[in-house]
C-alpha cells in the first residue's frame, strides 16, 4: 500500500531505493559491499562469531551445573537457554545469509539488519514476556558483533553510488544492484561522515531540523535527505521500496507503478538541470553591472578539498575542524594528525585561500563519551565552540599551533566561532600569540594567518566595531544567528516552522553586519545555509555581500543567480525587504 510521510527537505534531488533501517546504537557497524566471491567468507564470519558465543554460554551453563542448587539462580539457566534458542533460530541464521547473498552486505551489516527485521515482530507481538525478549535478541547480536570484531575483511567502498545516474530506469525488481536508502530515528553529524564513501542514494531520519549538523553534511554529500520525518523509522519496514523526495521533504513509501514512473522523470529533469548548470564550471561569478562576488565552499574533511575546487569553489569559506574531533570516543587528534589535516586541505586546494575555523564542537556535534555534553540542559546554550576552547587552553593551543603551521602551505585564515564577549577576544588573541611563541621557540614554521570571527550571536552583530578592531575579518553563520536570535533549536523539528531566515530581526543583523564591514573595508562573508539558498542570493547581493560560502554542490545554482542580475538595481529592492514588516511578502516583487 502507498503512502508518504512527511518532513523537512534538506537535500535536492530524488532518490529511489529500497529502505535500510539502522537503529541509531548500531549507527557505528560497518556498511559496505563484498564482493560476490566473499560471499562464503562472509557468512562463515557470522558462523564463527556465532559459534563463540554459543560455546561460551555452554562453559557458562557447565559452570553452573558445578554449583550446588542452592547457589544456582534460577533466572540465569533460564537466561541462557533462551540465549542459546536465539541463537540458533532459524530465521536469524537464514536471515542473515539472505542478506549476505543476495545484497552481498557485510557480515556485520547483515547481522544488525536482521536484527531490526526480527525486533519489529517482537515489537508486535501481544504476549509481553514474549516482547520483552527483543532485548535478550540485541544482547547476542552485540555479542557476536563483539566476537567478530577484527574479522573484517575489505571493504568495497562505494561501489554501488554509481548507480546514482541509473535510478530512473529502475525496475522494482530483486536484483542486488539497486539503490538503497537510510531511515534512522536519529543520526550525527559524525555518523553522517561515515557514509559519506556514498553506499547509500538517500536518508530520511525522524529528528532533525533544516539547519541540524545532519543535514547539513546530507547536503555536502549531494544526496537526497528529508529530515523531521517524525515516526519514519517506525512506519517503513526494512527493505520497502522508498522514493525520497528532496525537495518536498516528502518519502514515498511502497510508491505505485504510476508514482514511480513520475518520479523517474523528475529524477531526469533533475539531471538534467545539473548538466545544464555544469556548463557554467568555469564562467567567473560577475553580476551584470561587473561585481565580482566569491563563492567559496564549505567543508568538513579535508579531503573534500579536491571536489571542492572540481566545483568551482575559488577557496574555501569554512573547514569545520571539529569534525577530525568527532566520533573518536573522546581522544582528540594531537598537533601532528591535526597538522597534517589542515596541510592536507591547504595543498587540496592548490593555492586557493582555506579558512580553518577552530573547533566547534557541542550542541548537535557531540564528542562522544567520555565528553558528557548531552547532560547538559541546553547543549545549544552551554559549553560549545570557542567556549569549549577556552575552557581547555592547551587543547586549544595545540589546535593553533597546528593551523598556524599548516598556513607555512598556502594561503589560510582563521576563523573563530561563537564569540560574544571582549574577554573572549582577548583571551583567543593571547593564545594565538602564544601559539605563536612557542612555534617560535621549537623552530618549527609556520605561516601568516588573516583573522575572522564568525557572527553567530546577537550580542555579536550589536557590537560589530568592537570586533572590527580587533578581527580582519567576518563571516555570518547564519544558521546560528537564526537560532540564537529567535530562540529556535536549530535541530528540534517540532519548531521547525519558526525558523525563519527572512525574520526582520534576522536580516537587521545580517544587513547591518555586512554594510558595517563595507564602510570599514573589512571583508565579510556568510558561510551559513543562507548562502547557499538560491532564493536568498538576490537578497544578498542587494544588501552589499559579495561573498558566499556554502556546501560546493550549490555553488554553481548560487553562480547562475549572480550571472542573472544587475546589483545597482537590487540596492532599493533589498532596502525595502529590510524594511518591510512581513519581507516575504516583498521577496517576490
Ligand atoms: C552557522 O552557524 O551558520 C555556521 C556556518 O556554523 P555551523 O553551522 O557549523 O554551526
Ligand atoms: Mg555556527
């Protein structure tokens, strides 16, 4: 039966593709493809895995039968023997195998998948004891992942994204080689990461805002992402056919033949536009009346900087350092590893200007144990970016010292996010001083840095000369600045209709931050979501910004909207958005 479900768009594009459900605590088992000739490999793995685990709960059971009666308890026989009946259950083992035959999916990916098969009937089930044995089913399924681990055999990375361009013809067939597309209740930025080696054609996750990490890393990737989808996980069923429609926000689940078809030439048209714009890869982004603008890219790893310049980036605008700080159970990477990632994007970009900005971790980009930021009550309000910096100096420091010595490459500049205070100001600058010192002391090079601060806080915009006398430049992280001045949680879906870039106090701060910064001759750019928006880059224009960054795949929409229009007419226009009370409305005319 058809039906959607809706959420947020915050990816272009369509994706058509059978749904692969992943339980946010498994977000972390490999998920690749083997190829066809590993196939036995693979399901051996899973035998042997599962063989140590039935044999340690046979020692287990011997043990207790040494015991006397009285100091056997009961519970734990009877644990283990339904341990062991869960183990040997026909539909895990034949589950898995199918999984492994017939979608050539790793052993550990197959494994949690017919977990989440198995878990589901659980879930339904009318007898409570029998329901509360999902838990007992989880427990060995983390048992024989734990006993497989180092078994791992190569990966195939990504060798199913090529298949991105033959969507539309597809068949609903049962082939191994059909797209497929993640539904999570949840998944973070760094889980994101993971599957940036392009295994999958699409995501839909139940939580998250337009602005939320996730989606911000879905859009990098270019793939189609609807997020907010509320009860999705719960509604689609592993390995039902999907439609995910990126920019209605909206998954077809179990789409008819009918719906197929039409969003089979949606999918054409939309490939079709990108072959269009790609044509414009090397036309300089000049408005009519001759004003250059700069579109820059935004990053999260430092190997995105070669596809980053295949876009058309003429530098980069944002690298979001924190991303090397994520998902590594709290062990940060010391100077050497950071040294060699931020040299890494320098040389990537081959001479183009990379602006690092210090780590921005907490909030929606958790560290992971043993960082406890998620008890905090407002994550969004606490210990995040260059707080969290300052609250440890030499972590900060050995962050400094790295990129200092990474500008010895190429041209870098530093930014610095969430400022609000001077004392922070102050504090940033000591420490990049001393940085600076000490790379002086230990003879090591390092090379000349521009500084930005990131406009990210009211308080910030209402106190722009301040930190022109200090920074050489701003960049407007807008996606924070919404946040912070309307009081919305950037990444809780259910205020997701309040987050409104167009908020007359939004764009007061972000116009009057830009014209600020022209009268000073100061750079400025903006580098959050709004940059990238291509109903918003006329608006931008008109308020004087001549520098966008945003994730490379918009770069080219932004650059034929430059191409379009001719500033001097847009000054009045974009006065009266500013003015207006409702500036949506105006946004048309
Ligand atoms: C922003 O806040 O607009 C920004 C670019 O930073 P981030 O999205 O990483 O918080
Ligand atoms: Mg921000």
């Amino acid at each position: 039966m058809t039906f959607s479900i809706h959420g947020l768009a915050v990816a272009r594009g369509i994706a058509i593709g059978r749904a692969v459900l992943v339980a946010a605590s498994r977000v972390d088992v490999a998920h690749y493809f083997i190829d066809a000739s590993l196939v036995g490999n693979e399901i051996d793995r899973v035998r042997r895995g599962r063989n140590a685990v039935v044999d340690e709960i046979h020692r287990l059971q011997h043990s207790i039968s040494l015991m006397g009666p009285k100091d056997t308890p009961h519970e734990l026989k009877a644990l283990l023997d339904v341990h062991l009946m869960l183990l040997q259950d026909e539909e895990l083992i034949e589950g898995v195998k199918h999984w492994i035959k017939e979608r050539l999916y790793n052993a550990e990916w197959a494994l949690t998948t017919q977990l989440e098969v198995i878990g589901r009937q659980f879930d339904e089930m009318e007898d409570e004891y029998l329901r509360e044995r999902k838990s007992d089913l989880e427990q060995i399924t983390e048992r024989v992942l734990r006993a497989m681990q180092g078994e791992t055999v190569p990966a195939i990375p990504a060798l199913r994204a090529a298949r991105k361009s033959s969507q539309a013809d597809l068949q609903l067939d049962d082939t191994v080689d059909v797209p497929l597309v993640l539904v999570a209740h949840e998944l973070s930025p760094s889980d994101m990461l993971q599957f940036k080696q392009g295994v999958f054609a699409g995501f839909v996750t139940d939580v998250g805002g337009k602005t939320s990490h996730t989606a911000i890393v879905a859009r990098s990737m270019d793939i189609p992402a609807v997020v907010g989808a509320r009860t999705a996980s719960q509604l689609v069923r592993q390995d039902d056919w999907l439609i995910i429609d990126g920019d209605a926000g909206v998954v077809i689940v179990d789409p008819s033949p009918i719906i197929l078809a039409e969003y089979g030439f949606k999918q054409r048209q939309v490939e079709l536009d990108r072959g269009r714009l790609s044509r414009l890869l090397n036309t300089p982004a000049v408005t009519l009346d001759g004003q250059k603008v700069e579109l820059l890219a935004n990053i999260e790893m430092p190997d995105d900087a070669p596809g980053a310049v295949r876009a058309g980036a003429v530098g980069v605008g944002l690298f979001r350092s924190e991303f090397l700080f994520m998902g590594r159970q709290g062990k940060l990477p010391d100077e050497e590893e950071q040294y060699r990632a931020y040299r890494q994007a320098v040389e990537g970009m081959q001479g183009l200007p990379v602006t690092i900005r210090t780590v921005d971790v907490g909030a929606d980009k958790p560290m992971g144990s043993p960082y406890k930021e998620e008890s905090h009550l407002n994550p969004a309000l606490g210990l995040r970016a260059i707080r969290w910096s300052l609250a440890d100096p030499s972590m900060f420091v050995t962050q400094l010292r790295a990129i200092l010595r990474a500008a010895a490459h190429g041209p870098v500049q530093m930014l610095v996010p969430m400022l609000a205070h001077l004392s922070e100001i102050r504090q940033t600058l000591a420490l990049i001083e001393q940085a600076r010192a000490e790379l002086r002391r230990d003879g090591l090079s390092f090379g000349p840095v521009e500084l930005g601060a990131m406009i990210e806080i009211p308080a910030a915009a209402l106190m722009l000369k301040t930190f022109l006398k200090h920074f050489d430049f701003l960049s407007i992280g807008t996606n924070d600045l919404i946040q912070y001045t309307l009081a919305i949680d950037r990444a809780d879906e259910s205020v997701a209709h309040l987050y409104d870039p167009l908020h007359p106090a939004v764009l007061r701060l972000v116009a009057d931050t830009i014209a600020e910064c022209n009268a000073q001759g100061k750079s400025v750019s903006v580098c959050g979501e709004m940059a990238g928006d291509t109903s918003l880059t006329r608006l931008l224009l008109g308020l004087g910004l001549r520098s966008f960054s945003m994730h490379p795949a918009q770069i080219l929409a932004v650059k034929q909207e430059v191409l379009r229009v001719d500033t001097s007419q847009l000054r009045g226009w974009a006065e009266s958005v500013l003015q207006a009370d409702d500036p949506q409305t105006f946004m048309a005319s």
